[in-house]
C-alpha cells in the first residue's frame, strides 16, 4: 500500500482535483484584484463660491521661498490653490523644472485682464485679481455664492476624469481650465538667486489645459497625468465669467491611489 512511505518520513501533500486546485487558486487572487482597483472618488461643489488662489514663483527668484511656503499653509483648506513656476527667470542661471513658458504665458494674459502694466514674482492671484496684502489675508474666505455646480468623478483607471458642470444662469458664457497640482516636491538649487538653497514646495501645477468657451450645461472629460505615490495630487477644474474673467466656481478633487 503507499501508506507504507510513510516510514521513510515524507509526506508527500493530498492531489486535488483540477477543479479544486482552480478554486484555491481564485480565492487568492480576489482579494488581491480588488486591492489593487482605485477607489470610487468624486465631489460636488457646494452654494459658496470656493476661492481661486494662484502664485507665480520660480525656483530662480530669491524672494519666491517665503511665499511658496505660505502657499503650502493651505492644505486641508477650502481653496484651489495652484503654484505655477514661471519661465523668465530660467536665464539667471538656474533652470526650474517646474517652469513653463504657458505658465508665463497665462501670468501675461491675467495681467493684460487686469490692466496691469508688469509682471513680477513672487505674484499671488486671487479669484483673477492681483493680491498684494496676501500676508495679511484669509486666503479661504468664500466671497459670494457660486456662479454654476461642479461635480468631478474619477473612473476606475485613475487618470480619467469627467465633470458635470452647470451654470446657474443657463445664458452665461464661461470658459474652463484644468490643473493637476502636486505635494511634496523639493529642490536643491546650485546656481542662481538661491544657490545652496533646498527649497520645498507644495501646490506644483504638473499640467494646465484650457478647455475653451462653453454656454449652459457641459459634460467636460480629462486625462490626468500618471499619479506618484510620494506626490499627492490635487485635480482642478475652475469655471470663469468669459467677459470679467472672475471665477464662478472651483473644485479641487484627491483621490486616494
């Protein structure tokens, strides 16, 4: 009989049925299918008006440090905040990774909106208007109620996006844009206004995409760029008035991996 192998002190497992060998196996793996899909993630913008908050710094600036640091105080508050790095400083000597010459380009146009004669760094924006007394101000104040309602879903795939967007006033003209904004960078600087520097920064735009000028209710789609584990990541819509450029609503959605 083959139970006498035992006195040769192996053991040899019991043989399963094919069938059964399948179902140990699909137990296994479930668990771990469902571990690795994202999570449902998706919010609706509230009655207020959320604030819009943009600084235009640069790694190349040595005055920029203090205001990229006020920046990151905002986390966990109820404001879109977006740091875009700006190019025109890259010629000192110190090249920003994080510069975009459409980041410039966009600081430009706010200025021309505003009638305003020069561009400068470090600039804070608020809901399209320059803000100087930032230092002083309450950057989370809502000021009005909203101009439409926002709600952002992410898909499955966890770069895809889609947002409801309805104005309140179904004849007004808005127009829209996206930014995806990261956590947790940091630099160090060997040459330029801040050599030596290690600068942290908070709020990073890592993409910005105008999505053009709508009229009543829209169904809008984006494509993030691929999430980084060690860089939270915040993805924005904001909806403006085509003729005052102010802001009508904002929403800023994190997503868990």
């Amino acid at each position: 009989m083959t139970t006498r192998a035992s006195t040769h002190g192996t053991h040899k497992p019991p043989v399963h049925p094919p069938w059964r060998r399948a179902g140990i196996a699909i137990v296994w793996l479930l668990p771990i299918a469902s571990m690795a899909a994202p999570l449902a993630c998706s919010m609706t913008s509230g009655a207020q008006r959320t604030p819009v908050i943009e600084l235009y710094t640069s790694e190349g600036c040595s005055s920029c440090p203090p205001a990229d640091k006020w920046l990151s105080t905002l986390k966990g508050k109820a404001v879109v905040a977006q740091a875009f790095h700006v190019a025109y400083w890259d010629y000192i000597g110190w090249k920003d990774r994080f510069a975009s010459p459409e980041f410039t380009q966009r600081q430009r146009d706010q200025a021309a909106t505003q009638g305003l004669n020069s561009i400068y760094t470090p600039q804070l924006v608020r809901d399209g208007l320059d803000w100087r007394n930032w230092r002083q101000g309450s950057a989370a104040q809502a000021e009005g109620p909203a101009g439409a309602t926002i709600t952002l879903r992410r898909s499955a795939d966890n770069i895809s996006f889609e947002a409801q967007v309805q104005p309140l006033d179904p004849n007004r003209r808005w127009s829209a844009y996206w930014t995806v904004t990261e956590h947790g960078h940091s630099s160090q600087v060997k040459a330029g206004e801040n050599a030596g520097e290690t600068l942290q920064h908070d709020f990073v735009v890592r993409q910005y995409v105008p999505v053009g000028r709508y009229t009543g209710k829209q169904t809008l789609q984006f494509t993030a760029i691929p999430q980084q584990a060690d860089h939270p990541r915040q993805v924005n819509l904001v909806l403006s008035d085509v003729q005052t450029n102010a802001p009508l609503q904002a929403v800023s959605l994190q997503c868990p991996m």
